[in-house]
C-alpha cells in the first residue's frame, strides 16, 4: 500500500474513538434519567455527576479527532 492510503485508513480507524465518546455520552444521559426517575430527590447532585462524566467522554472524541487530523495533514 502507498504511505497516502495508509494515512487515510487510519485516521478513519480513529472515528471509532468519537463514535465511543457518543456513545459514552448517551449512556451517562441514559444513566441519569433513568437515576432521576426512581429518585427525584437526588437529581442535583446526580446532574452534576453526568456533566463531569460527559466532559470526559467528549475529551476522548475530540483528542480522537485531534490525532486523525495530525494523520491527514501532516
């Protein structure tokens, strides 16, 4: 293979990191409506939890992102 198709398949093996950083985030959110449901009481507290954790489910597509991009243009 040329070094130019190489560099295209792998930075197309990095969307998997953003497609995980989706679905991360639509698990936290799963998480905390499904939380919220059984107890209202707690939904503060349980809100500011699935922030942080979406936070750091978005940081890994966008690093992933990132390093596909350095693969394309570099």
């Amino acid at each position: 293979m040329e070094g130019e198709a190489i560099k295209y398949i792998g930075a197309g093996l990095m969307a998997f990191g953003m497609l995980g950083g989706a679905v991360g985030v639509g698990l936290i959110f799963k998480g905390l409506v499904e939380g919220v449901a059984r107890n209202p009481n707690v939904e503060g507290k349980l809100f500011k939890n699935a922030l942080i954790g979406a936070a750091l489910a978005e940081g890994l597509g966008i690093f992933s992102l990132g390093i596909a991009l350095l693969m394309l243009f570099s």
